[in-house]
C-alpha cells in the first residue's frame, strides 16, 4: 500500500471530484499546496488500512462469501499482505515495547496485576507495588553513596581569551597565527568579522580531492578541503570573503577552513571546537552564508530559481505573512499572558474572534510555503550552524553572490536595512503562536485533514527545525533539535551544541593531552554532568518525550524538551531574574556503580501542595498580589514520559509533558491518587523560587521550582527516587488582614512553611 502524504489525514479519501494536486497548476487551498510541495523529509504516518476499501478476507466477508470486485475501492490481495506485514511489525514493536516496559517496571519494584481470570489480558492501567512500606529495600542507605565531584575542564585559565587560534587576512589571503598580546602580525586586538555556512556533506575526499581545485589561503600546513561546484565555487568562496570584509569594513576574518586546521586528529582543532562561543561573542559582526545546489538544466547553463525560492522573496514573505497574520490578533498576543487556559471559554471566545481574518488561505500557504523553502537550505540543516545560530543571532544574510540581503523600503524607510536571523526568529515564533491558537476553531471551521496540516506542516516544521527554541534562547530543546540536523560523526550531537552552554567536553577540553574522543554516550553524560554542576536548575527543568532507562533521569536528553509554559529566558539562555536557592543543593553521588543526582533541601508532600494550589485557585483575596499573568491555574505540571504516570496509567487524552491549563489541578489529584493506590510517597523537591520582571506591567512575578519524585527500592542501595516530572506554581505576595486565612497556604507555596522539611536524596 502507498504512503499517505506526510500532511495529510491518513484515514481520508478526499473528494473523488477533486483535482489531483500533481495535475493542479496552482494551490487552490493550503492542503492542496502542502500535499504537494512540502519537503519529502518529514516523518510519515502510515495507515494499515484505510476505510471506503471492503476487505474481502476477513472473517465476517468469508461467513458471507463475498467475492472480489474488481473497482479500484476493493481490498486487494496486495492490500491484505501489506495489511498483515503492518500488523506483525506492530506485534514485534509491541513485543520490545512491553519487554522494556517491564524491566522498567521492576526497576522501581511495580508490576501489572495479574489477571484474574484465565485467558484476560492484563489491566496496563494499573500498577502494584511488589515491596512493601516497611521492606528494608525501601530505605535509605546513604553510607554507600560515593560522593562525586565533577571536572570544572572549563576552569583552566585561556590564554588567548576570547580572540581565535587565527584569523585570515583577506587583502593577501593569509592565516595569520595569535601571538600573545593579542596580536595578529603587528595588529593588536583586530576587529574581524565571521561567516557561517556549511560545506561538509560536499567536501571532495579521496583521490579525486588532489585534483579538485580549492581556495588558496598562505600560511598555512593543511590543505584547504575542496568542495564540489555543485554548491559553490572557488570564485564564489574568494567573492564572499571579500565582500564581508568590505561589509563589516576590516581586513580580518574569521572562516573555519582557514583559521582551524583541518588536519584530522588536530589539536589545535579540538581546542577551537571548544572555543566557538568566545569566538563568536569577539567578532564585529557575523555573516550567514546561505548556499544551496545549483540546479541545471538539460543545456548545462544554471537554471533561474523561481521567484518563490530567491533568498530576498523568501525573507521579505515570511516578514510579510507574518505582520499580515499579526495584525488582526494584536490584542489577542498583547493578552496572551493574561488569557485564561486551553479550553476554557475566555480563550474560545478569543480564537473565535479570529476566525474572520483566517477564511482566507492564501497567506497560509505563502507563510508554509517560504518556510519550508528556507529550512530546507543546507544551512538550517547543519547541526554546526544550529549552534552558531544560537551564538550569533544578529548574523546578517548573505546570497550566493555575497549580497546582504536588504528589507523592502516600505517595510523600513531603508533600502540599506539587512535581514538579520533575528528578522526571522521573530517571524517564526509570531506565526507559531498564531497557528497554535486558531487550530481549534479552525477544527471547528475545517474538515480534520485541514487541522492536520496547520499544525503538522507549519508548527511541527518551526519547531523542528529548532527556529522556536532558538527565538526562545531555549538551550535544552535546541539540544534536542539537534538530533535532527545533519551530522557527519554522532559524537557531533553533542560537540556541535555544546557551546551554547560554553562548555568544553571530550576532547575539547583544554589541558586534554591524551585527545580523548569517547563515544556518544560518554559525552551525552559529560554534558548531564556539566549542566548540573554549572546550571543546577535549568538542568531540571526540561521533561523527557521518551522513557529513560538506568535511571537517568535526572540529566538531560536528545529527546528532552522544555514545557511551553516555564520560565523567561535571557538572551544568553540563562534563566532571567534572581533565584532564591531555599537551601536546595544539587549534587553527584555514585551508588552501586550507577550515577544519581543528589538533593539536599526542602522536601513536601506533593498531596499537601495540591491542596494548597487547589485552595488558592478556588479562593481569591483582595490582599493577595497575584501574578499580572496569573492563569486560572496556580501549577504548571509536567511528566516525563514513564511507566507509572502516563496516558494510559492516568487515562488521559491530552498530553502530559504540555498540560492544558484547565486540566492542571484535575491531573495533579490523579497523580496523587494513582501514587498514593501504590502505597509508595511522591514529594516535590524545592529547586528554588524564582522572581522575574513582567513583561507587560510592572512588579515582580514569583514562581517556585520543584521536581517531582516517588520513592523506589533497592536491594543494594536501598532507596532511590524517581524522577516523574516538574511542577511550576506561583508564589503570591500579601497585603492586608483580609488575607489572614489564605497566609498559610501562601507561605507553604513560598517555602516558608513547617511543611517543607529539610532532606536528602539521590534521585534518577
């Protein structure tokens, strides 16, 4: 059976009527046109069986000795072969799923009840406790937790500070070495500029490399890699670099094939690898390059790109789509902090609103359309380029000519005015916002396929080409999109993101004379490590989208996110605003040759905090200041994908790693139900509270921190936590004896309650 489109609803014949999109000359609507032309890259859900087909080898078409019809709506021999090889690979899946799910389950001392009757399957929405309260499993042996102190690489003091290994002269072409002093010949502390592009994927190797011409660059050792033609030349290369030295109006630049030696095995390399972020912050200014193959036709001559793939369209429609989208819904994003949850009727009464200026599709498929063009420029597939998008945001765009690549004169009043990254960050996160709002009533207005492709096409693109997290300074989920970008060596996932952090990991490490590479995994760990020695509560706040095993929990993954409705970010990725530690620690024990995360601090009952978030969303004072974005609910929870709360454990429908506002206090009482059924304690461990300006009226916001743990055993250990999620809640100041009653939940919400008793753990 064919593959469905990768936007379209698998179980939806569409009109017989309808125009095929291959034979359509122009998209008449945005399914049509995301049918049609979006990438062929994006991940495809893949129906056994689609309805309208009559399945002549069934059971009940066997009992009826029905026959065969030969109309293309018959379910064919060929569809019932497809349709049992998709049913065995479910069966293996299911198989290893469940085989993992029951090693993990025994890992915290839980199981499935066995059936009661013969022949009935297992109820996979319970869970049971194989120990008991009083089991000497359940206890906590700290005495055999190994205390770990982890490597500071990064504290060896730089010599070169934040100035390159080398930097090119651009008038002679020469790679000029630092000397100490900052000096570059007799130049001290140049100001330089940098260029970003990706070459990898089309580098020429081998024999054939000898005989490919390459950039010339002096003063040098290393041969300067040849790239095919295919994605630029070597006249190209030389005219873009000078060209960005006209532009930022130096003589310096700083361009990785001419500033790192390219030698394999290099040291100077690695150490440069662990210097981009000082590299970047240093220059004058920076460059996106942003090439793609050339495309010939059958004469051999270049063939003109149509106006909707030309750099300068491309930029100028995302701006446009996105000022045309924003302006009828500028109350709606001015009151964005202040709208009640998902689902509640303040909010469908608002993208009810905006229901009148979305009836026109065009400027969707014109916003999905240059979208998906523009990310599928090799730039914004380069795992390399995803980190230097991070350090360099006001990079300026360049065409294949070197062109800045400059603003409509009605836009700015200035022809001159370059489109920077910036530009298109802002864009980008402005039409997610909008497309995540009006999915629901145009659900209402659309068939389900329409909703398919607003939300799959434009928002799971922005999002995975990791534009959002980078207009968010959102460093965990940009690891996570990592995973996605191009790569030529997997140790990359790691060494190509790790400086949005500054860190120096594997090899990078200065003072490394051994040149250690370690694998994937090893450096996976180094990084969890080096964000919980550095940043300990940003560390935490992310969710896991799939279950970690070995209990790891407590350290980030390639599948790790941060929940939509978190914390402000500065402009660095720093978590904005001060942060009162409330005693917390968080450290590194070994145990039994695992790695926990070791807290010590402040630890309540998450049922007694459920009680007072619920109090205070029920019960309002004229003396408590709350929030200016206060929501109706007082919590933000969110769950790591595992095997005792999820969706079908909790029988939810939604999901649990980005809970909708009005499900929040319902989920937080299922949680503390289903835990307290399997006789086992869920506290919350205090990260901290933090205080942050608000953005839209004056005064602080305060926000406390806590991870969400639930005691497991150990035979060897003794007790452990595991790590199931975070929760986010407001801290309220108050004013007034109206207030009297409502001080005490109040406090235990700030930390400053009796409730909050001092502890330790190690936790995964």
């Amino acid at each position: 059976m064919s593959s469905p489109s990768p936007w379209q609803n698998p179980y939806d014949d569409g009109d017989e009527g309808a125009e095929s999109p291959s034979n359509a000359s122009t998209p008449s609507s945005i399914v049509e046109y995301l049918l049609n032309d979006l990438p062929e890259t994006q991940e495809r859900t893949i129906p056994y069986r689609r309805p309208g087909k009559f399945n002549p080898w069934s059971p009940e078409a066997q009992e009826r000795n029905y026959t065969v019809s030969s109309s293309g709506d018959a379910w064919t021999a060929d569809d019932e072969r497809s349709h049992q090889d998709a049913l065995e690979r479910l069966r293996l899946d299911l198989e290893g799923q469940s085989g993992k799910q029951n090693a993990n389950l025994d890992d915290l001392g839980l199981r499935f009840p066995a059936p009661t009757a013969r022949g009935e399957l297992a109820d996979h929405t319970k869970l049971e406790s194989v120990v008991k309260s009083g089991d000497s499993a359940i206890r906590p042996r700290p005495h055999l937790w190994q205390n770990v102190i982890p490597d500071d690489a990064s504290s060896e003091k730089d010599p070169k500070g934040s100035w390159p290994a080398r930097l090119l002269h651009v008038p002679k072409m020469t790679s000029v070495e630092w000397s100490h002093g900052n000096y570059y010949r007799d130049e001290r502390e140049p100001a330089y500029a940098i260029i970003s592009y990706t070459w990898g994927r089309w580098e020429i190797r081998g024999e054939a490399a000898l005989q490919s011409p390459a950039l010339h660059v002096d003063g040098i050792t290393w041969k300067v890699p040849p790239v095919r033609d295919v994605l630029f030349s070597v006249a190209d290369f030389q005219n873009v670099l000078a060209t960005v030295a006209a532009e930022a109006r130096t003589n310096w630049v700083w361009v990785d094939i001419a500033c790192i030696d390219q030698t394999i095995g290099s040291e100077q390399k690695r150490q440069e690898i662990g210097r981009q972020a000082k590299i970047f912050e240093n220059a004058s200014q920076a460059f996106i390059w942003l090439v793609e193959e050339r495309k010939y036709v059958e004469t051999g001559e270049e063939e003109d790109l149509p106006r909707e793939a030309r750099l300068d369209y491309l930029l100028r429609e995302i701006e446009f789509v996105s000022r045309l989208a924003f302006e009828p819904h500028r109350n709606w994003f001015l009151d964005q902090l202040t709208m009640p949850a998902s689902g509640t009727d303040d909010e469908q009464q608002a993208v009810g609103e905006t229901e009148s200026h979305t009836e026109d599709d065009s400027w969707m498929v014109n916003a999905a359309r240059s979208i998906s063009y523009l990310t599928s420029i090799p730039w914004f597939t380069s795992l390399w380029c995803l980190q230097e998008a991070f350090l360099k945001p006001s990079a300026i765009f360049l065409d294949r000519q070197g062109n800045a690549v400059t603003k409509e004169v009605e836009v700015v009043g200035d022809a001159d005015q370059p489109y920077m990254l910036s530009d298109v960050l802002a864009s980008c996160k402005q039409l997610h916002q909008l497309f995540a709002a009006v999915r629901n009533p145009l659900s209402r207005r659309k068939d389900e396929r329409d909703l398919t492709v607003l939300k799959g096409g434009l928002v799971s693109v922005i999002e995975r080409s990791g534009l959002e997290a980078l207009a968010d300074r959102d460093r965990l989920t940009l690891y996570s999109c990592a995973r996605l970008r191009h790569a030529q060596d997997e140790t990359d996932r790691v060494k190509g993101i790790m400086q949005v952090w500054g860190f120096q990991l594997g090899d990078s490490a200065p003072g490394d004379p051994d040149g250690r590479t370690g694998t994937l995994a090893e450096l996976e760990n180094e990084l969890g490590v080096a964000l919980l020695r550095d940043y300990p509560i940003e560390s935490q706040i992310q969710v896991h989208l799939s279950t970690v095993a070995g209990r790891q929990s407590w350290r980030i993954s390639d599948r790790s996110s941060t929940p939509a409705h978190t914390l402000s970010l500065t402009i660095s990725g720093h978590i904005a605003g001060t942060v009162d530690r409330q005693t917390s620690q968080l450290g590194l024990r070994r145990a039994n040759d695992i790695l926990y995360a070791h807290f010590g601090g402040r630890v309540c009952s998450f049922e007694v905090l459920r009680q007072a978030w619920a109090y205070v969303a029920e019960h309002d004072y004229v003396g408590v200041k709350k929030a200016p974005q206060h929501h109706s609910s007082p919590v933000r929870i969110s769950l790591d994908q595992n095997v005792v709360l999820n969706s079908v454990t909790l029988q939810a429908s939604h999901s649990l790693q980005n809970v909708p506002e009005n499900r929040q206090l319902e989920l937080a009482c299922s949680i503390s139900n289903k835990i307290r059924d399997l006789g086992r304690d869920l506290n919350v461990l205090l990260l901290g509270i933090v205080s942050q300006q608000s953005s839209y009226s004056e005064g602080q916001r305060c926000k406390g921190i806590g991870i969400i743990v639930m005691n497991a055993p150990d035979d060897t250990v003794g007790q452990w936590q595991k790590r199931l999620g975070i929760c986010i809640w407001d801290v309220y100041s108050v004013d007034g004896p109206e207030a009297a009653e409502y001080r005490s939940a109040l406090d235990l919400l700030a930390g400053n309650s009796v409730e909050w008793q001092l502890g330790e753990c190690i936790f995964g």
